[in-house]
C-alpha cells in the first residue's frame, strides 16, 4: 500500500476524529460486527434510557462491567501519538466516539467526547455530574438518593450539544481530518467527516475495513491503527514507543 506523504509543517489545524477501532488495539471490544458488544448485548437492555427506569441494577451491572475492562485498559501507540502530537502543536483537536478515556490516560487535553465518558455519572440534581472513577461505583447519588446514571449517549439519547458544536467547529476549521477506526454508520457524529470535505480539507480514513463513508477520503489506509500513525509520522511514532 502507498502511504501518502503528510508533512506536518503543511497542516496547520488536525483533527483526529476517533472510534472503537483505535481502542480495539488495546484489547477492548469494537461495537459493531463480529465480536463486538451489540452482536453479544441487546441495547434495549443495557444501553438506553428506557433500560435503565425498568431496571437500573441489571444497567449498573453492565456498566459496571464495562468501567472494570476499561479501567484495566492501557493507551496503545496510537493514542500516544495523537497525544504528543497534541500536546506539540497548537490547534490539534481530537473528537472522539469513545467513551474509555484512554486519550487522557495518553495525555491528550481537551478531548472532544461524542458520546461520553464511562468515568462521568450525573443526577438530575444541582452538582449532579462528577467524575467518578470507583469501582464499583455507589449507584445512588450522595445528595438525593437516586439512581444516577453514566453520562454516555445511551441509544435513544439526544447528542450532548456541547461536544457537538465543539466538533462541528473544530472539524469545519481542520485542513487535515485523521478518521481512525470508525464504522461511521451512527449519525449525527458519522457526519462530521463531510464538514471537513466541504471546506477542503485534506481527509485521510485509517480502518482496515472499508466502511460505508470510505468515498468521503481522499486517502484509504487499510491498516490498524498503530501502524497507520508509524507509518505516516515515524518520527513522532519513534518518540511515543
Ligand atoms: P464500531 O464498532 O462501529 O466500529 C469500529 C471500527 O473500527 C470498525 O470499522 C473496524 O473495522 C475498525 N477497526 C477495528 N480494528 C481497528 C484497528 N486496529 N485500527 C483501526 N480501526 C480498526 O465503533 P464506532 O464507529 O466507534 O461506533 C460508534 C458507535 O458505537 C456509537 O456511536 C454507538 O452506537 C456505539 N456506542 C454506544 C455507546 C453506548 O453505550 N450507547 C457508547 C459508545 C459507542
Ligand atoms: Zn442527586
């Protein structure tokens, strides 16, 4: 496979736009397909609002599941290159479907999340939104006694607008967009990419798989990606092993 030179000196605002593929990397499983969480767990269940005024605790054991796989989880290369590459040059932003924090754990600041993060619960009540690493967790919340609830976008769930805007923006500013293991079938954020097409930024897809937005890339790099980001920027790769 070609792999098309990118200079960073050429990009002045990068936007690494991210799913379950990049953390499938580090052994926690991709959503969709084979192997993945919805093939093996109804949402209806688990993951939806619905789920969870029926029965909270069946929601929580889930969860709760997922935040101790997670929480056992380490950054792979790939989200230590995103990280340095943050932290190296003003104007990267990275938008993210993942809810596992491992771009953080990486290093990365100001992480746009999409849908979330398995660290955050919330409660309706004033405060009610903390970050929360327990485990396993108090389920009801200190002040008022009920269930709080993991600040994810559940199925069902409106998009959170911050984030949203937050992504829009960055994305319609990027001159170089780095999509990196994302099925893109879930809309809105499946979307965004096109933002950046329209303003002509240079977009880059890194999946091994081909996946329904691949025509929306100028460049398809079938490969994982890890070795997608070493092979682009070996120079900063060498520096985040
Ligand atoms: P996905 O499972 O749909 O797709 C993962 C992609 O990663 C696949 O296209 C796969 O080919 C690719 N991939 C696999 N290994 C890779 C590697 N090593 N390097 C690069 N790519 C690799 O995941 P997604 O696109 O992030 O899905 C987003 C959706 O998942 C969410 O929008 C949502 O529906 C669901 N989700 C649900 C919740 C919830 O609790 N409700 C939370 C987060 C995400
Ligand atoms: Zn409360």
């Amino acid at each position: 496979m070609t792999i098309p030179v990118l200079p960073l000196d050429r990009y002045e605002r990068i936007v690494f736009f991210t799913g379950a593929g990049l953390s499938a990397e580090c052994g926690l499983p991709t959503y969709r397909g084979a192997g993945g969480i919805w093939s093996e767990y109804n949402y209806e269940d688990f993951a939806c609002q619905r789920a969870f005024d029926r029965d909270p605790e069946k929601v929580w054991d889930f969860h709760d599941e997922r935040r101790r796989i997670m929480g056992e989880a380490e950054p792979g290369l790939a989200h230590r290159v995103i990280a340095r590459l943050q932290q190296e040059r003003a104007g990267t932003a990275i938008v993210t479907q993942n809810i596992d924090g491992l771009h953080q754990q990486a290093g990365a600041t100001e992480v746009i999340e999409l849908h979330g993060s398995v660290w955050r619960v919330r409660c309706r009540c004033p405060d009610g939104l903390q970050e929360n690493h327990d485990q396993p967790i108090e389920r009801q919340c200190p002040a008022c006694s009920a269930y709080r609830r993991p600040d994810i976008v559940w199925f069902e769930d409106p998009m959170q607008e911050g984030p949203l805007r937050a992504a829009a923006t960055a994305i319609a500013e990027c001159d170089l967009l780095v999509s990196i293991g994302t099925s893109g079938v879930v809309y809105p954020a499946a979307a965004l990419p096109q933002l950046a097409r329209q303003t002509g930024a240079m977009c880059v897809e890194i999946n091994p798989e081909e996946t329904e937005v691949s025509g929306q890339y100028q460049v398809n790099l079938r490969m994982g990606a890890s070795e997608a980001l070493s092979s682009l920027w070996p120079e900063v790769a060498e520096m985040s092993r």
